[in-house]
C-alpha cells in the first residue's frame, strides 16, 4: 500500500466472502470495528452463491490513518470462513 496517494481519513468499502456456514459474521466484524474505534463503519449481508455455499458481506469505514487500515485488514482477514477479502 502506497500511503503517499493516499489521504487519510479514508472511506473504505470491502467485501467478505464467507463460506455459507460461517458462524456471527456480522457480530465478528462488528468486535472488529468496535476494537479498532471504527464507530461509524457498516456491514451488510450481500448475496449467495449459485450453489449457496457461499455469502457476501458488504463492509465499509471511515479509517483515520495506515497503521489502522492494516489492522482492520489483518483483523477481517483472520475471520473463522473467510474465503476471501475484496
């Protein structure tokens, strides 16, 4: 990440995607945003796969510096059935 042409604070906009079975996603990332002090920040449940063995989840927060968009990236990206972060 080049901080140089970036501006803080940042609006961020993410998806998860979460294996279907995954359990309190959205109680999870809500612990997430409330250890980082993201007070403002969103999450949304998005679609299913075809198959349904996935879901998407819509995040977004305002972030006030670098060192806290890399925690909450470290953070999401260590939820129990995450298959990805977009």
């Amino acid at each position: 990440m080049d901080s140089e042409l970036m501006q803080f604070p940042v609006q961020w906009h993410g998806r998860l995607l979460m294996h279907a079975e995954a359990a309190d996603v959205e109680a999870a990332v809500k612990r997430i945003y409330l250890a980082l002090g993201l007070g403002g920040a969103t999450i949304a449940p998005g679609r299913k796969s075809s198959s349904a063995r996935y879901v998407t989840w819509q995040v977004s927060a305002v972030v006030p510096d670098l060192a806290t968009l890399r925690k909450l990236f470290t953070m999401l990206e260590s939820l129990p059935g995450l298959k990805m972060l977009i």
